[in-house]
C-alpha cells in the first residue's frame, strides 16, 4: 500500500497536471477566442463592405429614378409641343383652305372680267362690222362704186382685228380649261354609249388626244371605231403605264364601275369622265371625277318648260 505521503505526492502531480491542462486550455480557449472575434471583425468589416455597396446601388437607383422622372417630364414637354404643333399644323391647314378658297374667288373674278372685255371687245368690231356693211350697202350705187377702195380696206382692217380678237379669245379660253396641253385619253367600255362618244364627240377639239378604247366583248376587241382601236380590259396593265393617260372615259355598266376606276387609279389614271351613273369615289386627293347624270340634264329640261 502506498502512504500517505506518496498519496499526497500522486495527488500534487495530478492537481499540477490538472492546472497546467486548465492553464492550457484557457490559453487554447484564449486563441481562438482571439481567433474568432478578428474573423468576426473581418465578417463585419465585410457586411459593412456590402452595406456601403447596397448603399452605392440605391443612390445609383435613386439616381436612375430622378433621371427617368426627368426623362418623363421632357417626354411630356415633348407632347405638349407636338400637340401644340399639330393644333399650328391644324390651324394652318385650315388657313391654306382658305387661301384657296379666296384664290379661286379671285382668280374666278379675274376669268369673268377677262371673259367680259374680250366679249365686249369682240361685240364692238361686230357692230362696227356690220355698221359699216350696212352703211355701204345703204348707200346709192354711184356713192358705193366712188367709196368702194376705202371702204374695202377698212373692211379688211376690221375682219382683221376681229379675226385676231376671236384668236386670242380661242386662246385664252383655251388656255384657262387647258385645251392647249393635249391631254391624253382613253375610253373604257366601247359599247353603244362609248361608240358614240368616239364617233360624235370631238375629242381633238376639246384638247384631248383619244388613244385607245377597251371593252372585254371579243366582238370589239381588236376592231377601230372613228380610227381608234379598241383592245382587250386585260391590255389596260401594259397599255396604262406606258402611254400615261392622264383621263378615262367611264361608259361601263354601274356594277363594274367602281372596280374599274380602282384599278385605273392603281394604274396613274387621275381623271375620269364618269357616265356609269355611280357616284365614284378614291381615297387620293388628286383624283377628280365628273359625273356625268343625264337623267339630270332631262330633269332640268323637264322645269324649265313646266315653270316657263
């Protein structure tokens, strides 16, 4: 058995190794202790890193927010001045409406006035013509034979002038309804009421050069009527574009009326003379159409001689 004292001398080396492992592990507990607060520091460091990033991002946020607001109130500004503009746009529209309006009034007014003293001009040297020729033959034989070599060359001078008064009214007639510039024209539907317009009507006269007519009846295709061939409807591609009419003669049947004119439009044909008795219409503004309606030429005849 071992003694006491031996007893207490285990005892002192266990109580020693037991501090110096305390000891120890303080010192280990102490380190990473240590160890854990400088990675703690480091994660907060981090994290404070990271909210001044998210701090960054939110300003830029805030940053892109005030630039679209600014954007937005410009693109309002924008609008506002476009709306103000088409209201200019609107208003100068309404204007040149009415610029035209007061041009063809005055430029009517001017016609007129032109018209009256040209007339007038050619009633005078009418009158004066017949005067003069009245006076002559009024007069005794021996008188007239005496007068006769002055008398005839003052009736020359006066045919004269009025020849050149008839002249010029010719011409400026022609020149305001545009006779003078030989548009081209074609007829299309050559049956009986196109027939008769290019045999009877005087295209030439009116200034338009007739150049073709088209019709789908194979006994007309290919024919002349008053020295103008007549072709197939499916020439009106090949032929329109080529030759550049600037009218169409409209003498087809009301159910094929409205088409053909799309198709002539489509083609460059902006006139029409329209005696297919369906009010046509286009959506270009450079298209004209005239109508013509003899049931109202007949209603006209027919007030006239119940109201005289």
């Amino acid at each position: 058995m071992l003694e006491q004292k031996d007893l207490q001398a285990i005892d002192e080396i266990i109580q020693k190794r037991i501090g110096e492992s305390e000891e120890r592990t303080n010192q280990r507990f102490e380190e990473m202790q240590a160890q854990m607060d400088r990675r703690f520091e480091a994660v907060d460091k981090r994290f404070e890193a990271v909210d001044k990033r998210f701090e960054s991002i939110d300003n830029r946020f805030e940053a892109i927010d005030k630039r679209l607001d600014t954007m937005d109130a410009r693109f309002d500004a924008m609008d506002n001045r476009l709306d103000a503009m088409d209201m200019r746009f609107d208003a100068m529209d309404n204007r040149l409406d009415e610029m035209k309006g007061d041009i063809w009034q005055s430029v009517s007014v001017m016609m007129d006035a032109k018209f009256d003293k040209l007339f007038h001009l050619l009633a005078e040297n009418q009158q004066i013509l017949q005067e003069k020729m009245d006076r002559i033959l009024g007069e005794k034989l021996p008188e007239r034979v005496e007068k006769t070599e002055g008398d005839v060359q003052v009736l020359k001078v006066a045919v004269r002038h009025l020849n050149q008064d008839v002249e010029e009214l010719r011409a400026e007639i022609g020149h305001i309804l545009g006779v003078d510039e030989r548009h081209r024209i074609i007829v299309v539907g050559a049956g009986n009421l196109g027939r008769a317009l290019m045999q009877n009507f005087h295209f030439k006269d009116a200034g338009f050069l007739l150049e073709a007519a088209f019709d789908v009846s194979p006994a007309l295709v290919g024919s002349q009527i008053a020295g103008v061939p007549v072709l197939d409807m499916s020439e009106l591609e090949r032929f329109v574009p080529a030759h550049r009419p600037d009218v169409a003669v409209l003498t087809v049947p009301q159910s094929a009326a409205q088409p053909t004119a799309d198709r002539l439009i489509d083609l460059g044909v902006r006139g029409f003379w329209n005696f297919t008795n369906v009010e046509l219409t286009s959506g270009i503004s450079s298209v004209r159409f005239e109508d013509v309606h003899f049931a109202d030429s007949l209603l006209t005849l027919s007030y006239r001689i119940t109201v005289r």
